[in-house]
C-alpha cells in the first residue's frame, strides 16, 4: 500500500483520481484484466465491487484509454480503475498520465480569462468559466479515437493441425468444431487451427453466479484460419514438421487469409 501511494504522488495526477489508482493495483492484483476476443485493441475489466459486469477499455492509436458507457467515474474524470489497471498491464502507464496532466493543465490554462483583475469582467468570466470546463472534457473525451493498435500486436500465432489439439472451438467468432476432442474434425483445409496463449476470459461454469473469469496462468486458445476471427495483425509461423503436412489447399487458405507463403 505504502508503495502504491508513492506512485501515486510521483504519477503527478489529481488528487481525485488517487480512488482509482488504489483500486486499478486491487485489479492487477486480483488478475481481473484479460484480452477481448476478437481485437487487439481492446482489454476486458472485471468490476472489483461486482463480479458480474466487465469494463471495455479502448486503446486508441494515440496510447489513450477509454472505458465504456457503463463507468461513471470515466464520464466524470476521463481516467478510472479499469483504465488505469489496463495501463499498468499493457505499459501505457507513462503515455496515459502525461497526456492526462496534459489535458487537464491546457483546460485549467483555457479557463484563465485573459483580462483577471478587471472587476467587471470577472463576474462574466466566472460564469463562462464553467460552461468552458464542460466543454473542454468533451473534446478531450472526442479526441480518444479508436482504431486497432499494431504495436500492441505482440503475440504471434502457430498453425497447428486440430487434431493435435483438444480444441473445441473458435475463440474468435466462438464457433464449433466439434463436441468432445475425440470428434472428427472438419475437411481440409479447415482442419487446421491457429493457437496462442492467452488470459482467457470465460464464464464460470456450474456455479449460479455469472461471475466472469480471467485464466491466472496464460492458456492456450484457437481461431479458424480467418482473418475475421484473428485479433490485430498478427504474425502466422508454423514448425516445419505442421508445414509438411499442409496440401495446396491449405496452402491457398493461408495465402489468401494473411498472405502467408509456404
Ligand atoms: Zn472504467
Ligand atoms: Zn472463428
């Protein structure tokens, strides 16, 4: 604890935003942070008060984060929790408390009426004062684009051939390939698979909770061959004992889908 409120002074953040900063150390430490499936760009966030309700945050091209529609504190203060968590995670800490002061110090600096001192004018300035703090968040709230980050891409995928594999489904579109690993799998060239590992989010099965979960330990996930169901723009490498195994159908997927020549 003591730690984290040092970092806290040396974020050089608002004081209101000390809640959040406690909180967003809780989530890392409590591993509620995981990948979104199916983009790069985002980070699921497991509410710390309700197991139930995950947080969306956006990373924008510019290294900003976002949180989703349902966190109030992100509406007041552009800076929550769950932003903060994804920041510590990803290593965008810096980038997000620099442009953070940023913004906050040109708001304050447009407020300063140009003319301070004249009586007359400061009761008129004082009003505009506070219709232009308003206006200001939400222009900074509009400058958080979002678009996929490649430099976030940093896992690449292996082609693996299903039925070396346990997997069951998609993590991607969240399709089936089969019931049980002992099933047949699908014809060529859908019989193969890409792989990584990942913090996968599930659902908590058998319990009655809906609670949501991250895997602690990265765990290895599947997408079809399909750009459409690849998070980013990630590298695709197979071993050479899976390439050759590949027959020209094969072959043609994985050109076609990400232009990989084998
Ligand atoms: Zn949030
Ligand atoms: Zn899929």
């Amino acid at each position: 604890m003591p730690e984290i409120l040092d970092s806290f002074k040396t974020s050089g953040l608002p004081e209101y935003v000390k809640g959040s900063w406690i909180n967003a150390h809780k989530i890392i430490d409590q591993n509620r942070v995981g990948s979104f499936p199916g983009s790069e760009s985002k980070r699921v966030v497991i509410s710390l008060s309700q197991g139930h309700v995950c947080h969306t945050v956006t990373i924008s091209r510019a290294r900003q984060l976002q949180c989703d529609e349902k966190c109030p504190k992100f509406k007041l203060h552009k800076l929550c929790a769950h932003t903060i968590a994804v920041a510590l995670k990803c290593g965008l800490l810096y980038d997000v408390c620099r442009s953070y002061k940023h913004s906050v110090s040109s708001m304050f600096q447009s407020l300063i009426p140009p003319d301070v001192g004249k009586k007359e004018n400061e009761k008129k300035n004082r009003k505009r004062k506070s219709q232009g703090g308003y206006r200001d968040v939400s222009s900074f709230n509009n400058r958080t684009e979002v678009v996929i980050d490649d430099a976030l891409v940093t896992d690449s995928f292996e082609v693996v051939f299903i039925t070396d594999t346990s997997a069951l489904c998609c993590y991607g579109c969240k399709g089936k390939v089969r019931q049980k690993p002992s099933d047949p799998v699908p014809g060529d060239p859908y019989d193969i698979f890409l792989i990584r590992k990942e913090h996968r989010v599930f659902r908590k099965r058998g319990s009655k909770s809906t609670a949501i979960s991250i895997s602690k330990q990265p765990e290895y996930v599947y997408y079809h061959p399909l750009r459409s169901c690849v998070p980013g723009k990630a590298k695709i490498w197979a071993e050479l004992s899976t390439k050759l195994k590949f027959n020209e159908k094969h072959k043609e997927l994985l050109w076609r889908e990400f232009g990989l020549q084998l």
